[in-house]
C-alpha cells in the first residue's frame, strides 16, 4: 500500500468530515516534506524508540564495564609496584592482590564474540585475549576461541590470535 493510499485509509484527505478519522484506535505520527509523506504508527514508533534506548543502555553499560576495569587494572599494578619496591610485604601483597582475583564464567563463544565485536565497535581498541578475560571474567582459551570469531566480523583483529598451520 502506497503512503497515498495509506493516508487516505486514515482519513487524512477525506474533506466531509475532521481532518484525522482514523479507522484504527491507534495515533499517527506523520512527516510530511515536499516530496514526500511517511505516515508511522505511534506504537511502532515508540518500540523502535525503545529498542534504541535499550541498546543505548547495554553500550554504556558495556563501556562503564571497561572504564570498572581499568580502574581495577591500575589499582592492581599500583599495589603490585608497591610490593616490587619493597612497601609491601608478601602478606600484605596476598592480602590486596586477592580482591582482584576472580572465578573464571562460563560464557557461550558466540556470546562473548558478539560482546567483543560490540566493544570493537564502540571503542576500535582491539583488546589482547589477556584484556577480554580480565574484561568479561572468563577463561583465556575460552577468548582466544572468541577472538578468533570476532576476528570473521572484524579483519583488523587477525594479529590478536596465532596464525593457523
């Protein structure tokens, strides 16, 4: 149906009664320029806005992820140049090196290749395997397989992984 025929079925040309007579319990948002009149209904209009929200929220999520990490990361090496110039003793290196350490997750492959080309995306910082195991917590083996995924999506991330043969 063409936009035409569209705006008609609404009401929108009919000239004996209101201008809108909408046929549908639903509102319209119409945009109308001089070549041409697009006619949205507002539900599909709010779903498409919604789902942009949504993947808005999951890329800042995403990024506060990293910026959580390097936070982390500098603290770490912080504590551990400290115990490198003897301010720390092995105890007290122990003692604050264990709030670092983690359990590696168990993520599906596919998953974590699609946060890693999401992350690429967002950021075109291609990060080693070692950085997506501190990132999403996982096992290395596990991102060296994702990167070798991503790397289909993403050529510029090939150097990332040993060459095959």
């Amino acid at each position: 149906m063409s936009d035409r025929d569209y705006i008609g079925e609404i009401g929108l040309l009919s000239t004996s009664g209101p201008l809108v007579q909408s046929t549908h319990h639903y509102d319209y948002l119409i945009r109308a320029t001089s070549t041409k009149t697009v006619v949205k209904n507002t539900v599909d209009v709010q779903a498409q806005i919604g789902q942009w929200a949504g993947t808005m929220a999951a890329d800042l999520a995403q990024l506060k992820n990293v910026v959580q990490w390097q936070h982390d990361l500098i603290e770490y090496n912080s504590t551990y140049q400290a115990y490198l110039l003897e301010q720390l003793s092995d105890e007290e290196f122990a003692e604050e090196a264990e709030k670092y350490a983690y359990e590696p997750q168990e993520i599906d492959v596919e998953q974590l290749a699609a946060g890693i080309e999401r992350l690429y995306g967002l950021t075109n910082i291609a990060f080693t395997p070692s950085d997506i195991c501190g990132l999403f917590r996982c096992d290395h083996d596990l991102a060296v397989r994702a990167v070798e995924r991503a790397r289909e999506t993403y050529p510029e991330l090939s150097h990332l992984v040993p060459k095959e043969g």
